[in-house]
C-alpha cells in the first residue's frame, strides 16, 4: 500500500540538503565550522554538498549559463611615430618602439640575450 507521509520523506531530506548547503555557502564560516555549529557529521555533509553541487552543475538555473557572450572590440592599428624603431631578433622577438631616449636600455637587453 502506497503511503503518501513516506514518499515525501526523501524530499523534505533533501530539501533540507539544499538549504543547509546554502546557508553554509552564504555564512562565511567554513564547512567544518558550520558542521560543528550544526551538530551536523562533517563526512555527511560533505556528502550532501558533493551531490548538491553535482546537481547544481546538471540543472543550471535559466537565468544563468555557464558562457557568456563576448564582443570583441574592433581592432584599432597602433600609432608610431616616425622616430621610432623596431627590431626583429632572428629567434623571431620583436622589440617595439625604441626612440632615441631608449637606445641604450635596448642595447642593453640585446646584449643580454
């Protein structure tokens, strides 16, 4: 025979699951700590957390998503100055902008490498 009072049992269980999860989540305490305030085993709620946040992951929410879109600004070309150089080492690096002020810095690193 069917018995409504038990079918609601494993429900309200994890209900219940779910809002300890969250009050935890939300009560800056770490989870030994609110398990321990709880008189709650730190192993089951550890367990309850795990399927929680398992369940979490399966069923997102409508109002979130785990991507969002993202729009690129055009690319805009860079503006050098005519008294600037560029170097090309043969590894393929390319130093930027070396003006007549930073001549010496990037001989100085040339010569490093």
């Amino acid at each position: 025979m069917f018995c409504p009072s038990i079918a609601l049992v494993p429900n309200a269980h994890h209900e219940r699951c779910r809002r300890l999860v969250t009050e935890q989540e939300r009560s800056g305490l770490t989870q030994r700590e609110f398990c321990d305030s709880r008189g709650i085993a730190y192993s089951t709620f550890a367990s309850w957390r795990r399927r929680v946040l398992d369940e979490r992951l399966a069923e997102p929410d409508d109002d979130t998503s785990a991507f969002v879109t993202v729009e690129l600004a055009p690319e805009v070309p860079t503006y050098r100055p005519s008294n600037t150089l560029s170097l090309t080492l043969p590894s393929g690096v390319r130093i930027d902008g070396i003006s007549p002020g930073t001549v010496a810095t990037a001989a100085a690193l040339v010569a490093s490498l």
